[in-house]
C-alpha cells in the first residue's frame, strides 16, 4: 500500500499535494488528540496522555502553517484529492484496552517515519524553494515525532507496561 501511495502522491500537483497535507496533519492532530482522550480513559500514565497531547497540538500547528501557505496561493477552499493519508489515523480502532499501547505506539512511529520520508522525498523533487523549506521542516518535525513515540514505548516497555 505505501508504494501505491507515494506513487498517487507523486502524481499531484502542488495545490493537490498541499491540500492533501494539510488535510492529513489535521486528520493526525483530531486522532493523537482522540488517542489522549482514550489514554486518560484507561487510566495510563500522565506520560502516555500527554505525549498524544502534545503530538496532537503540534500537527495541528503543521496543518496550519501549511494552509497559510495554500491560502497565500490559492485561497481557502481546499480541494478534494483522493489518496489514502499516510498518517496514523488508523491507528485510533486499535486503541481499546492498555494492552494494545503497543500495536498503537508501533503503528503510530511508522505512520510518522512513513510521512518523514514522503515529506524528504518531495522536498527533493520540488523546485518550489519556500515549499521545500516546508517540507523538510515537516519532515524533522515527523521525525521528532517518532523519537517521542519510541521514546514513551521505550519506557513502557522497560517498566514491563508492554
């Protein structure tokens, strides 16, 4: 599926492509947002809640900074694109007992290194040089991400909570 998507993306052109971010870092931020909710739901650690938390506001932040940019070129209607998000929205179905942190904590830090490279990827083949700022921040940002997830795995799984 990951190859099938890329190539999808890769097909768009520069306001699809933005809309479809901006979109899917919008999609991410209402799911880690959903995720926290859940945790405190299950009584986890304030460490797991806050993590989400935190992971929410921040793509939150990103779908943001992208629709300033969509905005100052093509106005506030985003449009319609039909490619499947690569970000961890799946991953919220999974979440309904403490035992499945771990599926959700794996399938969330490769939704997030998954995005990390499609944001490198297209960073390399924009010649947009603003945009290509965008993306590679993004891309550290999705990277940051992803040490914050291993990072709460991490310590789950050395306090035999995993």
């Amino acid at each position: 599926m990951v190859v099938e998507v890329l190539e999808e993306i890769k097909k768009l052109n520069e306001r699809e492509l933005l809309s479809y971010w901006i979109k899917g870092e919008y999609e991410e931020a209402e799911t880690y947002l959903k995720l926290a909710e859940r945790a405190k739901e299950l009584g986890l650690p304030k460490e797991v809640y806050e993590t989400f938390e935190r992971l929410g506001k921040e793509s939150k932040g990103h779908g943001d900074e992208l629709y300033k940019i969509y905005r100052e070129k093509y106005g506030d209607e985003l449009i319609e694109v039909n490619v499947p998000s690569v970000e961890g929205t799946h991953v919220l179905g999974k979440f309904w007992k403490v035992e499945d942190l771990e599926d959700v904590l794996i399938n969330a830090m490769e939704a997030e290194k998954l995005a990390e490279t499609i944001y490198r990827k297209l960073a390399e083949e924009t010649d947009n040089e603003e945009l290509k700022k965008v993306y590679l921040y993004l891309a550290d940002v999705e990277k940051g991400h992803y040490s914050a997830l291993k990072a709460l795995y991490e310590w789950r799984k050395k306090k035999g909570l995993l």
